[in-house]
C-alpha cells in the first residue's frame, strides 16, 4: 500500500465479495478498507474520509441509497458508486440524485469500479466506461425481467404492476434485450 494512495471503502455485506474486491483494489496500490453494515461505513468515514466509495445497493435487507447521504456529510469530496445485482431505473436516478456518482450492476471487474469512479473524479468524459455502464434501454429490459420474475411470470399482473398494457408489456418481452 503506497503511502499517499487514494483510500477507497467497500461497503457489501457479503463477505466473500467485499473481500475479494477490497483485495483486488489493495494489490493495485491503493488503501482500501471494508464495511460490511452501514454503521462500520459511517465510523469508518468518521475517522478517515474515503476518496472513493464502492456502496452496495441491498446491505442485508437495508438500501445502501439510505447511506449516501449520511457518507457525503461525513465526506463531501468522496466519490459513490452503487454496485448492485438488480438495477432498475428508479434506482438508478435515486442513487444519483442523492449524489453518487456511478451505478454499476454486478458482476462489475474490479477495473471497471476503478475506471468509473476515477474518470468521474478527474472529470474525464466517460465514452471509454459506457462498454461497462447500462443504457437506459437495458436498465428497462433488465427492471422489466425482474417485475416479470416477482410476479411469478404472470405477464397480466406485471404489466399492471408496470403500470403499462399487457400488450406492450408482451411486445418489449418478445425483442432482444438491448446490449447494454
């Protein structure tokens, strides 16, 4: 760990995946340390202001949208990127409205984390990082599959959960899913 490195938090409550991550990013030079629940964040930011902020989206039940707020008062110069298994774009404007900088979706490279939350700190434009960012269309494909999934594959009560006509609802199913 170099002395005057960039200090990042990983806050994800499975262990094995924090674990992993936080190692990743140590062997690339930079002081990382883990939380596994909101209260470790905040104290650990508390103590030490993290430059870059790599949030969990569902921390053991709990929304890591709920932490942004009380890590950015901690530290206001720390860069926040949601990492998530299930986007959606609700999610996706929560999080950034509430001031993160990034939304990932699992499984994201460690170098992916790192170019996000680096190129957004260095006000880098982000054509490079859209390969590993969702389009809007692919966040809607990827909500839809989950509301689908919810309601059991039921396409009526997912559309009216959607809040859409069952046969739009059929029509965006029956396409391809966007790539990204």
């Amino acid at each position: 760990m170099n002395p005057g490195a960039p200090c990042w938090l990983v806050v994800d409550d499975d262990v094995s995946y924090n674990h992993v991550l936080s190692r990743a990013l140590a062997r690339r030079g930079f002081a990382v340390h883990s939380a596994h629940t909101p209260d470790e964040a905040l104290v650990f930011a508390r103590l030490q202001a993290p430059d870059y902020v790599v949030l969990d989206l569902n921390l053991a039940g709990e929304s890591g949208l709920d932490l942004i707020k009380p890590l950015l008062e901690q530290c206001p110069r720390a860069n926040i990127l949601v990492l998530t298994g299930y986007a959606s774009i609700p999610t996706t404007v929560g999080a950034i409205k509430l001031g993160a900088k990034q939304y990932l979706t699992k499984p994201a490279s460690v170098d992916g984390v790192i170019k996000a939350l680096m190129d957004e700190a260095e006000d880098i434009s982000q054509p490079d990082t859209a390969g590993s960012l969702m389009s809007v269309q692919r966040l809607e494909w990827e909500y839809i599959q989950r509301v689908l999934t919810d309601h059991g594959g039921n396409i009526s009560t997912a559309a009216s959960a959607l809040k859409m006509h069952r046969r739009t609802l059929q029509r965006k199913l029956a396409k391809r899913p966007p790539a990204n």
